[in-house]
C-alpha cells in the first residue's frame, strides 16, 4: 500500500473543495429529503413551494453528481431505491449537525436576534401564541418570526425549526421538552343558549351535546363535585374535529360543548360563553400537555430562549 502525504497547501486546497462540492449539494440534498418523506415529485414541490419540474431537475442534477439512482419512478410514483435510503440517512445527518452547528453559533450571542422559527397547531397558535405575539416583536426588535401553524407534526431533525408547540400525552424521547400547561377540558354553552343549563350530570341527556372527534371521548365520562362521583354515557348530536368549527357551532346556541380551557377561557372572560356545571370537575379522558420542543442542542440559542421563558410567564400571567 502506497502512502501519499500532502503538504499544508495541498491539504487547504482539497479541503476548500470539500467544502464547496458541499455547498453545492446542500440544497438538493434537502429537496432530495422532501421527496422521500413526501412519496413524489409534486408533494414536495408543494411542501418547498417548487414546481415539479424543479423538483425533478435538482433530483437530476444530485444523481449525476452522485453517481447513483436515488429513485425508480414510474407515471404514478417513485420508489427510493436501496442506495437512495442510505444517502437519505446520511442526508438527515447532515441536516442535523448544520443545524445543530447554527443553534450553537447562536448561543454565544448576548442580545436576542436573528430569525426564529416556530412551529405550533393550529388552534393552539391562533388562541395563545399569536396574541403574545405582539408584546414579543415590540421587546425583541433584533428578533424575526416566521409561525408555521399547522396540526401536522414537523420533524424538527431535518426541517429547520427552533421551536415546535405540540400537545401530547409524552413528548419525543430525542427532544428537549419543556411543559408549558395541561390540556384540561370542561362544558360551556353560548350565553345566550336557548334551553336551561343542567344542574346535575344526569340532566345531560336532555340536551345537544357536542363532542371533540377523539375516541377518548365516546366513553362514560367521570363527574367529580369534591366527594361525589357520578358518571354519564352521553350521546353526541355533533362530533367536530376542528376547534374553530366547535366554537361557531356553540355559538350557535343550541348545544352544549366539551373544549379545552385554554379555548374556553377567552370566550368566559368576553361573555360570549358561559360554563355548565361549573361546580362539578369532569375526569379528563385525554391527559395531554402542552409541550415546547427543542433539538437537543447543549447550548440554547438566546432567542429561544427568551421565547419561551417570556411565553411561559404570559401564560403563568393569565393563569393558563
């Protein structure tokens, strides 16, 4: 075996070669990771707002680079070849460590700033992070948010995110998780609801009841008033996967819905809604938490951070 030593300049100039075939890979390279999560050429041109064609022409352009084929496509679909699964390993890895690389660059920072990127549920973000929104941009000038809403959990190991909102009953093991209040949910009807409220649990059946889409929910549901217990298997007249769309059916004044408290809360405080049976506590069949989720950096970025240090005490502020 021959052994070949390479001097200081030689060595600088295969590492600058390096580092600029990198450079050029980096971006197909991430679309070449949307296509395998998304299953074809269109749904990541959606994801990275791309067309198609794009899409294709960059996949192109990475396999000739490489020298291997990533996929076999068909009219109808492409299929990661066995090669294409390992360089899409070694893609999330990259991904990672640059990612990993620009949240410990920001860390050393001692003024709050570049742009920081949150992901959060819809419901979620539009009732609590964007109203504390606000008071945020106006402390942090140096600060810029992109807030993608969405209930689509985003894999934060290769999408660039600083910051993920979910609620969950556990969080993602590989993560660092930071529980910002629990999920509880209690009965409320439009303050203007045609019928008499019940007084007791049993008097239910009587009425429109709405219910959360969640299996959890179809059960018996556990009524605590400090040592009394009763339980009740209701009916739903209304089964509703969107939380938005539950709020308008309420308001409709004609049911009485189960929704979370964080929800609840701001329709109470503008006398819009009011709660029934607000002296009996309902055992909550779905225990999940509200959780911000970070990469499990060492160093946090300073404007994380502050994120969610300053949204944990809004929240505490309002006792939510």
């Amino acid at each position: 075996m021959m052994l070949v030593w390479l001097d200081d300049s030689d060595a600088k100039e295969l590492c600058v070669k390096n580092i600029n075939e990198l450079a050029e890979l980096f971006p197909s390279l991430a679309v070449f990771i949307q296509v395998v999560e998304k299953g074809s050429f269109s749904s990541a041109g959606r994801a990275l707002s791309m067309a198609p064609s794009s899409v294709s022409r960059m996949i192109d352009r990475l396999e000739k680079r490489l020298s291997v084929i990533l996929f076999t496509r068909t009219t109808r679909a492409v299929q990661v070849t066995e090669a294409g699964q390992e360089i899409y390993q070694q893609a999330l890895s990259v991904i990672s460590v640059t990612s990993a690389l620009l949240s410990q660059a920001g860390s050393y920072s001692d003024k709050p700033q570049g742009l920081l990127r949150i992901t959060a549920p819809n419901t979620l973000g539009k009732i609590l992070l964007t109203p504390f929104m606000s008071d945020f941009l106006l402390r942090y000038p140096d600060i810029n948010v992109e807030l993608l809403l969405t209930d689509r959990v985003i894999n934060m190991t290769h999408d660039p995110f600083d910051l993920a909102v979910r609620v969950t009953e556990s969080p993602p093991e590989n993560m660092v998780a930071r529980a910002l209040m629990p999920i509880e949910y209690i009965l409320v009807c439009a303050s203007d609801y045609r019928a008499d409220p019940p007084l007791e649990p049993d008097e239910l059946h009587r009425h429109n009841i709405f219910f959360p889409d969640e299996r959890q929910f179809r059960g018996e549901w556990l009524f605590m008033r400090g040592e009394d217990e009763e339980r009740v298997l209701l009916t739903p007249r209304l089964m509703i996967n969107n939380s938005d769309a539950m709020l308008d059916a309420i308001l409709q004044g004609i049911g009485i819905a189960l929704i979370p408290t964080f929800i609840a809360d701001i329709y109470l405080h503008n006398g819009k809604v009011r709660r029934v049976l607000p002296e009996w506590r309902i055992n909550n069949p779905l225990p999940r938490t509200a959780y911000a989720i970070t990469l499990p950096n060492r160093l946090l970025p300073l404007k994380t951070r502050v994120f969610i240090d300053d949204f944990m005490a809004w929240l505490k502020a309002r006792d939510i």
